[in-house]
C-alpha cells in the first residue's frame, strides 16, 4: 500500500523480492507457491517503473 501511496522507498525493494521468493519456495501449499508470482512478475519486467514511484 505504502509503495502505490509513492510512500515506499527503494532500498526496500530487494526486501520484498526476498520475501516472496522465500514465500514461493518455502511454502507447503499451492496458495502460498502462487501467491508471490504476480509480485514477482512486477519485479522482472517493471522494476524501473516501481523504482520511479519510489523515493
């Protein structure tokens, strides 16, 4: 929420990557396993667009 406010900051970027990579590997069930992939998804073909609305 904080990061659509433009309230986010970069530097927590590589922190909310790992958490869902953590979550998609780590997860015992499908929900947890699919969950991350759309955030995952904004990452790898976003990222400068997120990044411009981030200080």
């Amino acid at each position: 929420e904080r990061v659509l406010r433009g309230e986010g900051r970069a530097s927590e970027l590589p922190a909310m990557r790992e958490i869902c990579e953590a979550m998609k590997d780590t997860s015992i069930c499908g929900l947890g396993q699919a969950a991350p992939i759309p955030y995952l998804s904004l990452f790898e073909y976003f990222e400068p667009d997120i990044r411009a609305r981030l200080k």
